[in-house]
C-alpha cells in the first residue's frame, strides 16, 4: 500500500487513516493513537490556531482544556440549547471567513510571484484586494473573541443564564391581520374518534366558532401561535428536549386530568418553561423534569395563571421575575431541591389552594433592591405547605435591619414586659427546663421591619430548640422521649399562635396565611 501511494505520488490526511484488525493486537496503540488524533482534529483544533502566536503550553491552557470542557458540557447536555446554537453558528461563520482570508491571501502571493518572475518593476497588489483582507481579518478576529468568550467556562455561565434575568427568549407577534384565533390541537398519536368527539363537543360548549389546526408536537404549536389563540394537548406523554418559551397571551391547557397529558423535559442545560406573554393561562397539565440543571417554570413578565395542575421539580421549582405576575390555584409542587417558588422583588403572587412539599424551602420571599422595586406582594388562601426540609416561608431582607436591632439604637424605646414562651439565652444554661421568660426591651419599627424581626426571631427560637432537644436526646437516651414530646408540642402551640398574627399590610404588601 505503501508503495502504491509513493509511486502515485498521492497522499491522504492521517484522520483518514484506519487499522486493519489483527487478532494479535500489534497495532492497537496504533489504532487508539489514529482515534486521538481525530478527536483533536474534530473537536479542539481549528484552522487558525496554526497562527496563533502561542507555544505548546499556552495553547492547551489557553484553548485546549477550555475547548475540551466545552465539548462535553454539550455532549452531556449542561448548556442550553441556544447557547450550543450560537456557538455552532460562530464556528461556522468563522471558518468560512478563514477560508476566504486564506485564498484571498493566497492570490495575493501567487500574484507577488508571478510579478517577480515576470521582473516587473515596482509592482503594486490589488487595492481592492487589499482593503477587502484586512474587512476580512477584523471580522475574523471579532469572530475568534465571540468564540473565546463562550470557551471560557465563567463567561459561559454568564451567558447561559441571561434568559433567566429576565429576557425573554423569544418576541410576541401580536393579533393576526385578520384578528382570527385558532384553536391548536397536539397529539403526537393518532386520535380517535372518541377523543375528537369530546374535544369538539367541548369547543361548541364555549360558544365560539374555531378554526382547527393539527399538530403533531408542542413546539410546532407555539410557533405558529398568535395571540388569543388556545393551545390543546390530547392525552399522551410529550418528551421536550428544548424549553417551552411562550411569548404570546393564549391559553395552554391539556385536555383531561393533569395525569393524562404528562410533558417531560429530558435536556440538562435549558429552563423547563418560560413566560413573557401579558397573559398566559395554563391548566390540567403534569410538567415533570428528569436530570435537570434549571428550574420548572419562570415568569420573565406579564401575567400567567396556573390551574390545577402538577410540577414534578427536579432542582429549583417556580420563579416570578421583577415586575411578574403569578396566580397558582390548586397546584401540586413538589421535588425542588431549592425553594418551591422564588419570588422576586416587584413581583405579585396570588396562591389558593396549593400543595407544595418535599422541597428544601417551600417559599423564598426576596426582599431587597427597595429603590428599584416594590415590596413583593404575596396573597396565600387554604395552601398546604409539609414536608419541606426547611421552613415553609422564609423572608430574605438586606443586612441593615440588624443596626435596628443593636442595644443603644435610638428605636429602641421601654416598655411593658411581655410574656414570651420561646427559650433564651438564659435557659441555655440549664438544658432540661424549657419554660416561660420575659424581655422588657421591645423595637420601635416599621411594618414591614416587624414581619422580618418576628421571623428572625422565630428562626432563633427554633435553632435554639434543636440545640436543647439534642441535648436532651443525648443525656437520657432514645427510650425516654417525654421532655421531647413536651417541648415539641410546646413549639407546635407557639407556632400556631404565632400564625395567628402573621396576616399583616406593610406598604402595600400583603401575606395572607389562611
């Protein structure tokens, strides 16, 4: 073969190069070697870095490793697909502008030769050539700095996670010219004749007359969405590998029980569903995540009501954005392995008759950035919040409310003692009493100041009670379990009073726990 290619005077790239098998196993480091050198050749290498002015080691520091980890976050599946999208695109872009810079470069020198072979005198290169390579060249090196950028791993995160600071993905196209609203029906299975009756018996009880269209996936639904339009899912089990973006105010709903009609999210690296529409309702759908990274739902703006149905989180559970509107009616939440439901500052929240369990935090309350936005304003009716590792609703406040709290701060006024059943500091000292103290010293502050200070202090109370009850625990043993018992139903009797007086109004904002 050899001497075939010698005399024919051919030659082939090595990645092109494939071992024979041997049953002796002569040539497998031969073989692992050729499969090395394809990999670098596909996945790390690009045309340009020949150019680089870089030695060996600054080349796999600087461009190997990062482009290496690269790859396998998207073989994996831990960025998000618009990201990977627009890294392809550059690729591209940019090894299609290399090879133009390269045979332009290449005609410059053949005409160079040909001049001095000729013996021209004082020859001069094209100007058009020349004004055309150095366009060519900046776009190439604003081409490899994009690259760049999205090869780093931090400035990748930063990327990867703008659409969840609040821009929406994609934009609204508005009413139609004709302002006709249509009625989108997915199955990805054929339907049955059963099913269409029921489906169209529903739409006549609406009282409208719609206009049908068929679709076999739920992607190809949004997309030829205008608004006012109502997106319908037939039973059936629907697996996304990309995030759900809507943008348009319509009606998104399943057509059943939320466990008929089940949407999975199987990719790693996108947001599960994202909200930018004015108005979008959704109803009688099961939205179940496996081996994700992102959260379940987000509400970048405008309003979105959830109604009876199920979120099987798999990190982080719903999130409303500045300026967002939610309103969540019998819901079931569970499986976060952060909070439930994140609301941000300027957001509004409407929840009734909720379920959320089995989450670290049920509800995360940010209050903070009070002189960009309002106070968060959150109306809880008949919700159940159980079986969350943390607490059920907790309330992050900025780090200044702790100067009010100092001894010598001017709030800080006398008053009548006030009979407190939680422990302190005092009943550390002796770890079998668990009884009653009074303070004399209470705080002067404003509404919304109470709430944070009557939370923290709840906080407190309950760490102190672990501390004690361990203790306990420890010095009598696991079979006598009475002062435990006493102390548990003690905090059980306080928290409940405490929930008594939890329904509160503090500029403008409102907790309701019912």
């Amino acid at each position: 073969m050899t001497v075939l290619l010698e005399q024919g005077e051919a030659y082939i790239p090595i990645q092109q190069l494939w071992v024979v098998y041997d049953e002796k196993g002569r040539f497998e480091r031969t073989a692992l070697a050729l499969e090395h050198i394809r990999f670098f050749s596909n996945h790390i290498w690009r045309d340009w870095d020949i150019e680089d002015d870089e030695d060996d080691y600054d080349y796999f520091v600087r461009s190997g490793d990062p482009r290496l980890r690269l790859h396998y976050d998207i073989l994996e599946g831990r960025l998000p697909s618009g990201l990977v999208s627009e890294y392809s695109q550059l690729l591209k872009a940019c090894q299609d502008k290399y090879s133009q810079f390269v045979a332009l470069r290449r005609e410059l020198q053949d005409a160079a030769t040909k001049d001095s072979v000729e013996e021209v005198e004082d020859p001069e290169p094209d100007p058009d050539s020349i004004v055309e390579g150095v366009h060519l060249d900046n776009e190439i090196k604003a081409l490899k700095q994009k690259l760049k950028m999205l090869e780093d791993p931090v400035l990748r995160y930063v990327l990867g996670y703008q659409t969840s600071s609040g821009q929406p993905v994609v934009h609204a196209k508005g009413p139609r010219e004709d302002c006709e609203t249509l009625t989108h029906i997915v199955s990805e299975d054929p339907i049955n004749v059963h099913t269409l009756k029921s489906v169209l018996e529903m739409l006549h009880q609406r009282g409208h007359d719609w206009s049908m269209l068929f679709h076999r996936d739920i992607h190809s639904a949004l997309d030829a969405c205008y608004e006012g339009d109502t997106v319908l899912l037939c039973p059936g089990r629907y697996v996304e590998d990309a995030s759900l973006s809507i943008a348009e105010s319509i009606q998104f709903e399943g057509f059943g029980l939320p466990d008929d009609v089940v949407i999975e999210k199987s990719g790693r690296g996108d947001m599960f569903v994202q909200c930018s529409a004015d108005m979008i309702s959704m109803s009688n759908i099961k939205f179940v995540q496996h081996d994700t990274v992102e959260g379940i739902l987000v509400v970048l703006r405008g309003q979105t009501v959830l109604q009876n149905c199920v979120l099987q989180c798999e990190t982080s559970g719903v999130t409303v954005r500045p300026n967002a509107h939610l309103q969540m009616k019998n819901c079931d939440l569970c499986g976060a392995k952060g909070s439930g439901l994140e609301v941000y500052p300027g957001s509004a929240c409407v929840l009734a008759g909720n379920n959320i369990h089995h989450c670290r935090e049920g509800i995360l309350i940010k209050d903070f950035m009070a002189s960009m936005y309002d106070v968060p304003k959150l109306n809880m009716t008949n919700n159940l919040l159980h079986s969350n590792e943390l607490y059920g609703v907790t309330l992050v406040k900025p780090q200044h409310l702790e100067a009010k709290l100092e001894p010598g701060n001017p709030k800080m006024v006398e008053k009548k003692p006030i009979e407190d059943k939680g422990l302190h500091s005092s009943d550390m000292e002796d770890s079998n009493y668990v009884g009653r103290a009074t303070h004399k010293e209470c705080i002067s502050l404003e509404p919304e100041e109470a709430i944070t200070a009557e939370l923290l202090s709840a906080s407190q109370l309950k760490f102190k009670e672990k501390v004690v009850q361990k203790k306990m625990v420890s010095e009598v043993g696991y079979a006598t379990t009475p002062p435990v018992c006493v102390a548990t139903e003690r905090a059980m009797s306080r928290e409940k009073d405490d929930g008594q007086k939890d329904q509160t109004d503090h500029r403008g904002a409102s907790i309701n726990l019912v």
